[in-house]
C-alpha cells in the first residue's frame, strides 16, 4: 500500500494480538472477554517496512521472536536501512537477541531500539544497566544504534545514515 507517497509493507511478527475487552463493540461478549481475563483475537501480529522517496527504508520490528524474513525480505528483499527493534523481553526479543537480529540478519546502516517496558532514558541519556544500554553494547559498534527519546526527532537521508538530531 501507498501512502502520501511512503510504500508500506507487511511483514508476519511473531507475536499474539489481541484486542482488551473494552474495545470490543459487541457489550455482551465484551463482558464474557474481561469476566474470564481474556482478550479476542485480532489477527496475526505484524511488523512493517517504510519505503521513503528519497531511497530510505525503515524497518519496524513490532513485537516479535526472531523470523527468517528478516533476513529475506527485510534485508534481501525491501534492503532495510535502518531498523526499530522492540527489545522487551515479554515473549518478544530481549535486548541481547534484538542486537544479534539486527546485526546478523537484517544488517541496516543505522538501529534504534524501542518498547523496552522500563524507563531507559533520563535527561536525554540512556540509564545504565537498562535495556536500552544492554542493547547498544551488543550492537558493539557494528553500526550506529540510537536511543528513541520523546520530543527528539532524527532525520536519516536516503543511505539510512542519521543526518540531523543524532
């Protein structure tokens, strides 16, 4: 699909997705739901690659395991540039497995990592011993890894490099 000219892919997630009993529109199943401390289906999970004008191609891995189509469509297939990876933990990637997914199967320019469940930043710096600084030290330096903090916003030119707000 196209949107005011960004390309979006669906790429399959490994994760549950369901919907909280409150955002069901059906009351009486919506009782049913939040009385036996369920949710309802709402479909696979999935992740999404942003195919950019100017040659940029974003990556947003959702909550997710690891999935070969990271390495065939994300990387081979669409040839991420830069990459959101969800570092949670909570039946997903942890900080450790998302560093070795970026690293080794979608290898893009630039990573930035995301929902980690904790607070990770404070003042604008990543807090020690956090998810976030577990993640960027298994990146290691393989390619530049950015903390995503509120009120930032970055710029990437078309090669996946960060340009401004870095």
């Amino acid at each position: 699909m196209t949107f005011g000219g960004v390309k979006v892919a669906a790429i399959p997630a490994i994760h549950s997705n369901g919907a909280n009993p409150p955002f069901v529109l059906n009351k009486e199943l919506s009782k049913m739901l939040k009385k036996s401390g369920l949710t309802a289906y709402a479909g696979p999970g999935s992740g999404f690659v942003l195919t950019f004008s100017n040659g940029l191609v974003v990556y947003l891995s959702a909550d997710t395991g690891f999935t070969s189509d990271m390495d065939t469509l994300v990387r081979r297939y669409y040839k991420a540039n830069v990459a959101f990876m969800n570092i949670g933990d909570t039946n997903t990637m942890g900080p450790e497995k998302a560093a070795w997914a970026a690293k080794e199967l979608i290898k893009p320019a630039t990573v930035l990592a995301t929902h980690a469940n904790e607070q990770s930043t404070k003042g604008g710096k990543v807090v020690a011993g956090s998810k976030l600084d577990k993640f960027i030290k298994a990146i290691g330096g393989a390619m530049p890894a950015y903390p995503t903090i509120s009120g930032r916003t970055m710029e990437f030119n078309g090669s996946g490099k960060c340009v401004k707000g870095c």
